[in-house]
C-alpha cells in the first residue's frame, strides 16, 4: 500500500549517491538503492525513471533558472553578457554547503561511460535551452549556439575553479573564467591561428 | 556461411541513413539495414555493435586525426592555436562531397534524443582527447579543458557555417569562427558581464 514517505526524493538521491559510491555504479541495484531508504522500487520509480536519473535530479532546476534568467534580462544586453547573468543567477546551487555532495558526484560519473554521457547531454541541454533563449532575443541561429557554446565552456570552467575553491561566490569564479576565457582567445589566436 | 562482403561497412552506413531519413530512426530495425544492402544481420554486427554506432563511424577517424595532429605540432605553439591547427588537419573531413550526406545525418539525428546524447558524447570524447593532449604538451589540467572546450565550440561553429557554405575550405571556416568567439568574448565581456 503506496505511503507518504517524506523527503523521499532527497533521501533516495543520497542513497544512490553513497551506494554508487562505495559498492560501484554497475555493481548497484535500484532496489538496493530503494532498501537503503526503507521504501519500495515501486517508490523509487515514482521520482525517477532508471538508475541513471537519480543524479541528474537538479538538472531541471538549473536549466529553468537559466532560461528564466535569460529571458528576464534587459532586452539590450549584448547575448553572452545576458547568459553569464543568467548563469550566475545560480550560484546558490554552487553554494558550499553542495560542494561535498558534488565532488562525490562527480567522482561517481567519472567512472561510468554510461553517466558521462548522461552528464553530456545535460550540457548539451543547457547550451541548447540558452540558444533558444538567444533567439527568442534577437540573435540569430548559428550565432546564438556559439555564444551558448561560449558561455557553456566559461560555466564548466568556473565550476573547476568552486570545485578548488567552494567558499567564492560563483558569480565572482563566473567572471575569472570569462577573463580566462577572453585571455585564452586574445592571446592564443590572431593570423597564425589556423596556419 | 560468412562471405566477404565488398565495402560492407560503408554500404550499411549509407542504407541505414536511407532508411532513417525516409522511414524513421524509431521504425528502422538493423533487420532492415542489413537487407537493405543484401547482407544479415550478424554481418552488421561485424562492423557496429548497434542502431546507433552506424551513424558515428567516423568518430574515431577524426578523433585520432585530432590527437596525432596535435602531438605534431610544434611544442612552442600556444595550447590553442595548437589545437585549432590539429582541428584543421580534418579539412578532407569536410569535403564538398561529405557535404550532402553530413546535412542529412545531421537531419536524422535532430529527431531523436537517443542519437543528440550520443552525439554529445562524441564531441564530449574529442574535447577529452584534446585536453589530454593539452596536458601531455604541458598545460595544467583545468586550462586545458577551458581550452579544449573553447576550441570545440569553435569547431562546431566551423560546421555550422559550412553546412550553409560548403565550398569554402574548413581551415578558412575554422580560422573565421575563431574570429567570431573572440569577437563575443572581447566585445561582449568586460567588468559589466556578471554584474
């Protein structure tokens, strides 16, 4: 008989997160990860279609506030300026108190090929939602996907910097990693690029 | 009995994309593939382990191209313009005579999420390749994939503006996106970018 189970959400993607940790993605079952709380699989499959999904739980969250962020952004707003706002509109979700959380995470991807590819196509997802956003803003297409694509590698690269350093704003790692980024493409190209 | 069949491998690939285009990803069992080109089905699982993979045979074709050319290059260039030289080397790649069957893979696999997370993960593999690379040439590891990230943007900016004009050589392509994410970035960047 189905039960209210609290936080069981939350619950589970901790568990998951332990289980994949200490046993091994391949080596865990969804009732594994089911037992470890007390619920069902039947509960586990109510949040989560797979084995996979109970670690991309945030990845909607973060795309939403993305794309709200975009859209709510001053209409004259050059387009990577307005989707590194929007990108750091979610720096509570690079908060410290996470950092732990995602540093296990990323180590439990990092060993599965199956994972990594699920985390690339979250990114993907991103870019894609971003250039979306672009165009509804006037960019056009091609250029839209690059600045997304710009703004996606800046964001991957502030995420390495919280990862060494979790108690700087991510707002304020956003903006190195744009310098980083600006540098890298300043200093390292001009005529001799494609030579 | 298992007979030696003529340029099996490219037969399958060319029918398969036939038929996804025509039929449907979904409705296409490797069934059809294979009889499509009179062959059976365990000789299309001599050449790719799945539905999918006859679509990115090529992948490590360019991946490998990608790799060695940047083992090549002289150990003074900047990990960037390394990068984008090691990228231009692909150039036949992207040939006038690709150009046809390119525009109509990239229409298949725009109808389905399972072929856009494979293909997120083959230009995942290649931006993983070129910041191994980078490091083995001396970069520290975070830069390298800002590097390789910001170079692969770069790349699939490259295709974007061949598909619309694919007589022009990719080298030329390459060097004019290049020029294009470092305009967002210097334009578009600055002290205001995430205020």
């Amino acid at each position: 008989m189905p039960r209210w189970e609290p936080h069981a959400k939350e619950r589970l993607e901790t568990a998951a997160l332990d289980l994949y940790a200490t046993r091994g993605y391949d080596r865990t079952t969804i009732g594994d990860v089911a037992a470890h709380v007390g619920v069902t699989s039947r509960t586990y499959f109510r949040y989560f279609p797979d084995k996979r999904e109970v670690l991309f739980g945030g990845e909607n969250k973060l795309r939403d506030r993305i794309a709200r962020s975009l859209q709510d952004a001053p209409a004259d707003m050059p387009p990577l300026t307005a989707t590194l706002h929007a990108m750091s509109t979610c720096e509570d979700l690079y908060h410290l108190r996470k950092h732990e959380h995602l540093r296990r995470r990323d180590a439990v991807i990092s060993t599965s090929s199956e994972l990594q590819e699920r985390e690339a196509r979250k990114l993907a997802s991103i870019a894609a939602v971003v250039a979306g956003g672009l165009v509804e803003r006037g960019s056009d297409p091609d250029s839209a996907q690059l600045v997304a694509d710009l703004a996606l590698a800046t964001f991957k690269q502030a995420y390495r910097l919280w990862m060494d350093d979790p108690a700087t704003p991510y707002a304020v790692l956003l903006y190195r990693a744009t310098a980083q980024a600006r540098d890298v493409l300043t200093a390292q190209t001009g005529s001799a690029a494609t030579q």
